[in-house]
C-alpha cells in the first residue's frame, strides 16, 4: 500500500523589494510544476518580498505591494497546491505562508515562534499566529509551517503531526548561513521528523542580503529521519519527489510513545482545525523523480527568459570541507551584495598580503575576473616583493590592475599640516601618519569608484576588525566587506585550501610572509599584536562566547594578553560602526548580530 | 485629614557599564534623603547598569557586576525605601526595580511592557515581568512600574491602582527625547493619573547614550492630574516633596467610574500580591518641599567629591520654544557622547555655511570654547566671504582655528590619478572631484584627530543625509554628528533662535548666504535639491510618516520632486550606515530607529 504525493521544492534566491523579479521566478518554478503533474510546490518564507525586509516592512505601500504579486500567484494556482511565503495583514502583521489551490487561498498560516535574537529583529514587525491548521489533500494529511517554528519540540510541528495527523509538515524557511549551521540543521530536522514520525519537506531561501547568507540545502527527509533528497548549498536549486506518505502512517502504529504523545496533546487545550482540498487529478504516470543535476534539461529551465544566477565551475562540486563551505558563502554573498545593488565590477585595493589576495580571488569567482580591478598603491614603505607578489597574483587569476604611488600625494599632505602638527613628532612615522597613508589609498579607490561607478571592496578580517588593527576611512573603505567576519587564521585556511584545489592560485609568497601593514619602516602586524592563532582563539571566547577575562584566561592564555585584546576590541567599537557591511560566518558578526554600545565604560577588572 | 509621605526623586545620569561612578551618584543621593528623613527615594529604569546597555546583557560578568553594585546599594537602605533599576536574573532575565528598605530587599517588580519598537529592542534581551504587587508601607499604599508599563491603560498602573489600592504609583523610566515628546508625555501622565484616581511619580533617565537623549523633566502629579513639582529637563536634577496621599483616596470614593472599574478587574482572574514595609520613623517635622532650585546649598551638593555635570548658563532658564528644547537636547547629547567617550577636545570643519557654524555653537556650549578647534580649509572654490564669516564665528564663540589650504594636496591627487582617470572629465569638475576635496578635508580633520586625540564632529545635517547630498570619508567624517537629526529648515530655526538670545551669536552673512559646498564654481545646493523647505516637508512625509509618493503628492508636492526625493534617500542608505552616530531629535532619525536594508529593490512607481 503507497500513497504518493508529488512535492516540487523551489529553492529560489528572492531580493527584497525585487516584487517583479521574484514573481517571475516564482511563476516560471509552478510552471513546471503544473507541467508535471506536482501536488505540492512551496517556496522560502517570505519569497514574495525577500527577506529579512526589515523597516520596510512598516510601509503601508509595500504590504500593499505584496498583496498584489500574492494575487497574481494565486491566480496561476489552477490544479495545484502553491505554499508560498509573504507577509499578511489582518487586525496585526504576520510572517505568512499562503496556502493556494485552484485560484483560491485556501488559507493562511501565521509563523507562531518569532525569532528576536541574533541577527533577528521579527517581534518588531510581526505578532505571533495562534491559529493551527492542517489541510487534507485527497486524503494526505499535511501541515505547513515556518522556519524558526520547527526549532521548538513542542511547537506546530508536533501538533500538526501528531494532534492533527499530518504524514507531512512543509517548512518554508529563510535561515541564515553561519560555520556548522548546516549539518545542525540537517540534525535538528532528522530529531524532529523521527520524535514526530512525520516527513519534513524543508525549503530554505538561497541567496545574499546584505550582512546574511541564506545557504539553502533544502532537504525532504522522512519520517526514519532518513534524508531522501538534499538540494544544492548556495545556489538557487529546486527538485520533484515523489513521496510516499504511508510508511509515516504505518510507522506510528508501532509506536508507543507517538500515542502517549497524542493523548497528552488531546487532553490539553489545543485545538486544531482541518482544511480540506480536492485536486483535479491525476495524470502523473510512472513515479519520477526529477532534480536538477539529471533532469536540467527536461526541465528547460536553461531556455526560459527568467535570469538564473549563473552556475560557475567551483559550483558543480560537492562541498568537501568547512573552508569551501565558507568559501562558496562568501561567493554567493559577494556576489548577490554587488549584483543586487547594481553593480557590474568593483575595485579593491591589492596590497601583497593575503587578505586583498583572498578578496582577490573571491571577487573574480563571485563576477568573473574580467569585472575586477586591482589598485597597487605603493608608498615609500613599500616593500618589493609586495608588488611583484600582488602582481603574480593578478596575473594568476587574470583580473584587471591599475598602479598609482601615494608617495607625492603624502609628501604634500605633511608639507602642508606640518605647522599643525605637534613639532615633537616631526621626524617620526607616528600614527598620525600611518593613518594619512591608508586615508589617502582610501580617496584613491573612491575616486575610481566615483569616475567609473565600481563598487570598492574592503579587505579587512575579522581579527583586525576585532582589534581595531585598521584604518578608518583608510583601509577600512568600501561599501563591502567580504571577509570581515573570517578570522586571520581561517583566511590562511581557506587561501590553503584554494591553493590545493585550484593549484597555488594565490602565490606560495604571500602566504609565506609575515603579516605587515606597511606603513613605517619594518613594521610587522605581530608588533602590535599577539599571533594570530592566539588572538583568534581569545577573540572568538569573547566576542562570540561572551566569556570574561577570567575565563578566557582559565583556557591557558596570559592574562595581560587577554586584557590587552579585551580592551582593544571595548575600544574599537566605534570603528566598527563606521564600517561597511560583511557577510555573517560565525556564529556571531559585527553588525546587527552584537549590538553594543559605543559609549560604555564597563571594564571587569576596573 | 491628611497623610504624607516624604518623596525624593533622583534624576540622575548614569552612564553604560560605570557602575563604579552610577553608584556614587546613587550612594550621595540616599545619604541626601535619609538625611532629609525621606520615606521613599527612587532613581531611573536601570540606573545601575545605564540605559540602554544593548549586548552587553549577554555578558554574564555583567549581570553579575550589577548584582554586586544593587547588594551596595541595599547596604545603604537602613530606614528608608530605596527603588531602583537594575537587570534581574532569575531563570529568565528581566528588566527590573529593586525595592529596597533597611538592607533587605523587599521585593523585586520586573517590566512588564517591553517595547521593541523604534530605538527599541528590549524583547531581544528580557522576558515580560508578569507578577503584581503593590506595597504598604506604614499604611500607605504604593505601587512601582517601569517606563513603558505606564503607557498602557490597562496595564500595571491601573492594577495597582485600581486593584490593588495604590494611592501612589512609581514609574522609573528611561525615556528618550524627540519633538514634543516631553509635552505627549505629560499628557499621558494627566490622563493615567485622572483615570485611575492616582498620585504619579515619574523619576526619568536624564543625559546622553550615543543615539539617545534622556530628557529628564521627572514629574509629580496628582489624583486630580495637577504637576505638583517637575524637575529640570536635560540636567541632572532631585527634589524632595511632601505629598499627601489623603486626597487620592477619598477622591475615590466619590468616583463611580473607578468602583465599576475595581469590579471588573475584581472578577477578572487578576490578583495582586500585597507587601508590608514598616518604617521606623518619624522625625520628619513641618512640611518640606525641597528642590535644587531653593535649597541647593541646603543639599550641601556642591561640596560633595561626586563629580556632577557642569551645569551651564544655558541651563539656569526655562525652555521657552521648540528650537530651544532642541538645542538643550543637542547640547547635552553632544556633551555626553565627548565626555563619557573619554576626550576632552573636539575639532570640526568649518565651511562658512550654517550648518558648521552651528556646531560650532553647540560644541561650545557642550564643553567650553577653549576646548573646541574649527578648521578652515579652502580650496580654489571656497569664496572670501566663507573665511571672513568663519573667522567672526570662530571671534564671536571664542574658539581655537586652524587653517589649512587643500589647493595643493588636491593637485597633487589630480597629477597622480589623471592617468586613469576618464580623459573625457579631464577638464571638469565631476563628482570624482567634487569628493576628492570632501575627503581631503576630512583626512585633515583625521590627522589632527589621531596627533590630538580630538574627536572629530561631522557637521551634516538630516536634510543632506537623508538624500545623500554628502560625502561618504568627506564631510561625514567624525565620531559624532550632532545635527545629523536636524532638518535643515530647523538649522535656520535654531540658529534665528540663538541669535534672538544670545545677540547674533551666528554672524548674520552666514545665515543669509544661500547653502553651497563649494566644491565647485558657482555651485549651490539648490542646484540638485528641491528648496529646503519643500524637501524637508516631502522627507517628513516619507522618512517619519512612512507615506507613499501618491500620498506625498496628494500633500500638493510635484510628482518629479517628490519619485526624485524617495529615490535620493533609498539610493543613499548605504553612506548612512557608514556615518557616525547623532542625536534622535525626530520621530524617526536615521539608526536603530530605521532599519533599512542597503540591497533593497522596492520602487512603488515600478
């Protein structure tokens, strides 16, 4: 005995506010899909508008403008069940999934559980939805709900599987990227599907928005907790399953604890609605099914006019370790920033260090080499050996180059501060003039950036973002900022792993040399700093781990050390703020992920 | 008939994170009125910690200093009631007033109401305090509630009243300053107090915490609704006051409105927990009605070693207008954000135009004209007249001025660059020009910034930052920006004002002369912008209102104006979020009060 229902899982990559852009993605995937004979096709929270909208969302006007598009998708839902997130305004607001079929909303389901923590701002905009629904589609129970919604055991989930019968639960998702997020999701699904004995169709949101990745990996795994199919990380992707909803229902037969489960949940006072539906059907033939690596071409998604992301080489592999895990995040978020502001190349500035080698490289995979152009910007500190390795380096990924010497324009900045400056610093590179170095290749790629609309990229890590090892308006310049939140020690990491798999595309040189802003005679970063592997490992217990200084000592390190990084990052926030945006790939970024203080004189020790 | 109870409010200004200086001020104050034999005293929402302490409450170390600053605090409450504001952790972690007397504490209410709405994000870091009580001390009932909890009818005030037979309601609050908040605020005040037949005691945040001012302006009112005192507004401030809590309860009696209500709440599932507190007293003596006005000398202030904030001439008058609120919120915001960043000095770039010379005033009357240094810095554009009317400003104010030419370092530029630079602009001054002068300036302001440790104020209004009519690491350089929620019509205003008050302090050519920045022949703003002052009505409607551009037009604005308005300011949102902070003066300044995101594809008209 089989009972099949066939499920279409649109891993679209939606923009915020793009409305006309993401219907046309929307439309061309229930295409298919009708075309296909699909039951079911569902798409990420909040497709219709992008997500996360933030203040957009408390325009009347833009509401309104999400209603319209909801409309036009409704009215191309003839014959088939469309799950589809946007945001509904009753009485309040909600983050919503439209359940359409046959040009009707069938309903609509309200996210119950609204993250406000981390990068999330949701109880700003949304009020959380008490109504809980299933909906019976010719026989076949299933139950709709939203991202964070799956996170809690004694959420939806278990009511819709377990008060309300459903074999499916579909979750439209837009869960934000960061290291290790993925398999803890793919860990969290599979308890979730076996505590509730029910198949979990996950659909997650691809695609960059500002300081977040949305990784995608949508997945369909059953109620074993066996993954039946998982889609593409980091690209739009979408796949047609046919599942078979019966082996859930048999399952829980057998289960004792399911039955204990359910009378709990009876005797309680939850309650519970069911919605039937009646699909036309069923032409459907021979179970198939279809995804996107053996089926590209029968589903002509090649020949629509609707714009893929283009799909490059570094994307047709399998994600093998967390360096190209975070490689490709910091790709398609590079990418999307530019493409999505509308830009078509950017600028950076190319040092002969390995952080502007990184940017390099991602630049060049994220737009395509010939979109990119390095600046060299050589001062009279300048070592050789950093223009011969920057140019190896561009000559090596083939991107664009332009050289311009800050030597004079320095020159005619202290000739004319001198007076002003303090007499006692006169002969002496001080930070007054480490600073005017970096400021000056600052204005040099906004003046390239002005004159030829390039977008200038930062090149700053975390560390010394963390740290305040960093000049602002100097190197700090730019309107991204793609591996703000990647440690030192992960830049040598990921630029190792390219180096292996893309042979030495980032010269041996600059990964060899020590780490140097060169701004004064001789100067090495580790003047200032303790080794990277050190300061990393204290920066990640106190920014990420919020741990205090006692603590981070407790771990072996020296305590002046950890006092010394503490009050470098305390003081440094001021910087930070000023700073461009950056991808999100630790479990806490700058940004919206910590907010702090800028005026705060908390100091444990004081 | 009458029964008093001697009140002290504290209206102090704490600071985020010093908890060494915040207990100091607490610690003088309950000397103060256990001296004056006060039966209750009562400082600000979290005046402890400071307000708002964002992610620092993730920090467990600083929870924990908190509780070791409130056991303090406790230890000093022999025979008297001590409220106030602190972080409390039981399971969950609340925003709470302790209730202190005679070095035990009594009971702790938690928050009820968290906004998480505009500035706000308090559902980020507490849970919603859910238990009511009132208190009884010596046969007089109080209640204690914290800032947003009184902006809710049928919220704890009324419980407390009404249920619980509260003659006398405590509200500490932090609450921020915009445009006629002060006077909206007092309104309310009236109207909860009428409603539920009670004395209100307000003790409000005063001073400055990056983006926001605390106004002060702490008020005691009675059942009929009447200010019985209401203390300075933007200064730190006390008063003792003798209220007799007789009236509120008989008023009640004759009060049906107030018997139907107390039945409903009667039989309603409500219930309130009453907490006895028996004060040893009364030397009290005559009637008292102490205030910094007339008894400061009495309060022996002056001679503690507590460092108070200076209090400055300004401050010795009553606000009389608008513009004068706004520039006492100016004043203060800027002093605060100078002082409790740790600096002393402050250097900013005066143009000639309006907004620099206002600054100028304001940075003068914050910390003192010997502690201010503008910098002139002409270009082959700047005109005489921008000298002559800087230097009678910089005469007129009395502060320190520099000046540096960009004549030749923007040649210099120009000889380096032109090689790649796009030969058909060679002869003219485009925009890559244009912010090449701007960023000159602000590299200089930045080298004077890093030799002096002088922080820099950007001199930016919200006129010009709202359309971008700015530039990024030029003129928006610096680590505060006090005029950034300042429409450009109200610089006029505020600068009209001060020159009624203080005899044409802002030389009269600077405020007639039409808005240029010379960055190029000939140039004047309203070249590119709308007259100010139909774009400060169009960027009212859109930024604060939220109002689509079919309701901005419907105002009587011209279609073209108004589509080119909204785009300038959705185009520029990325320098925004690069520019330093300000002062919240409006309903919705730009910051964490409007979160927009930078990749947004929203267009009504498309």
């Amino acid at each position: 005995m089989q009972k099949f229902i066939r499920l279409y899982c649109a891993q679209i990559n939606s923009t915020v506010g793009d409305f006309k852009n993401n219907f046309e993605k929307i439309s061309y995937h229930i295409y298919q899909a009708k075309k296909h004979s699909c039951d079911i096709i569902a798409f990420p929270e909040l497709a219709i508008t992008g997500y996360p909208p933030e203040d957009l969302i408390l325009k009347p006007a833009f509401i309104q403008k999400n209603y319209e598009y909801l409309e036009k998708i409704k009215d191309i839902s003839e014959e088939i069940v469309v799950v589809v997130g946007f945001i509904n305004k009753e009485i309040e607001v909600y983050n919503s999934a439209a359940i359409l079929h046959n040009k009707k909303i069938v309903s609509i389901y309200n996210k119950q559980f609204l993250p406000n923590y981390s990068v999330f701002d949701e109880e700003r905009y949304f009020q959380q939805g008490k109504k809980n629904i299933v909906f019976d589609l010719n026989n076949i129970i299933f139950g709709v709900n939203i991202c964070e919604d799956i996170y809690y055991s004694s959420g939806p989930t278990q009511l819709q599987a377990i008060l309300g019968g459903a074999v499916l639960i579909i979750n439209i998702s837009a869960s934000p990227y960061h290291i290790k997020k993925i398999s803890e999701r793919e860990k969290m699904l599979f308890t979730r599907a076996v505590d509730n004995r029910v198949n979990i169709f996950y659909v997650n949101l691809v695609g960059g928005q500002d300081e977040l990745v949305f990784d995608g990996t949508s997945t369909l795994i059953n109620e074993k907790g066996q993954i039946l199919y998982r889609a593409k990380s980091f690209e739009e992707d979408y796949f047609i399953f046919d599942l078979d909803t019966q082996e859930a229902n048999m399952a829980r037969i057998q289960d004792a604890k399911f039955k204990n489960q359910r009378d709990i949940l009876t005797n309680s006072d939850k309650n519970l609605e069911i919605i039937k539906i009646n699909n036309k059907k069923n032409k459907q033939g021979k179970k198939i099914n279809f995804n996107s690596n053996n089926n590209f071409d029968n589903l002509n998604l090649k020949k629509t006019s609707y714009k893929f992301f283009e799909i490059k080489d570094l994307y047709k592999q399998n994600i093998s370790s967390t360096e190209e895990e975070i490689f490709k995040a910091l790709v398609l978020g590079t990418r999307d920033f530019i493409i999505k502001n509308g830009f078509k190349k950017i600028v950076f500035g190319l040092s002969g260090g390995i952080d502007s080698a990184l940017v390099g490289v991602i630049s060049a995979f994220a737009i395509g080499p010939e979109n990119v152009t390095a600046v060299l910007m050589p001062s009279m500190f300048s070592s050789k050996e950093s223009i011969n390795d920057s140019l190896k380096l561009i000559k090596n990924i083939k991107i664009n180059h332009i050289i311009v010497s800050i030597k004079e324009i320095y020159n005619s900045y202290i000739s004319n501060l001198k007076d002003n400056l303090d007499p006692k610093n006169i002969n002496y590179i001080n930070i007054t003039k480490e600073n005017l170095q970096a400021r000056i290749r600052g204005n040099i790629l906004m003046a390239l950036s002005n004159e030829y609309n390039w977008l200038v990229l930062a090149t700053g890590n975390k560390s010394e973002i963390s740290v305040g090892y960093c000049t602002l308006y100097g190197d700090m310049v730019g309107g991204f900022s793609p591996i703000k939140d990647i440690y030192k020690t992960m830049v040598y990491r990921i630029s190792q792993f390219l180096n292996i798999k893309y042979k030495n595309i980032i010269p041996k040189e600059i990964i060899k040399k020590a780490p140097s802003a060169e701004l004064k005679p001789n100067q090495k970063d580790q003047d200032k700093l303790p080794p990277y592997d050190i300061l990393d490992q204290i920066l990640k217990l106190y920014i990420e781990e919020d741990k205090d200084y006692k603590e981070i000592v407790s771990f072996g390190f020296d305590i002046k050390t950890v006092l010394n990084v503490i009050d470098m990052v305390d003081k440094s926030e001021y910087k930070r703020r000023q700073g461009s945006p950056g991808i999100k790939i630790t479990q806490k970024a700058f940004g919206k992920d910590r907010r702090y203080p800028i005026t705060n004189c908390f100091k444990l020790e004081g």
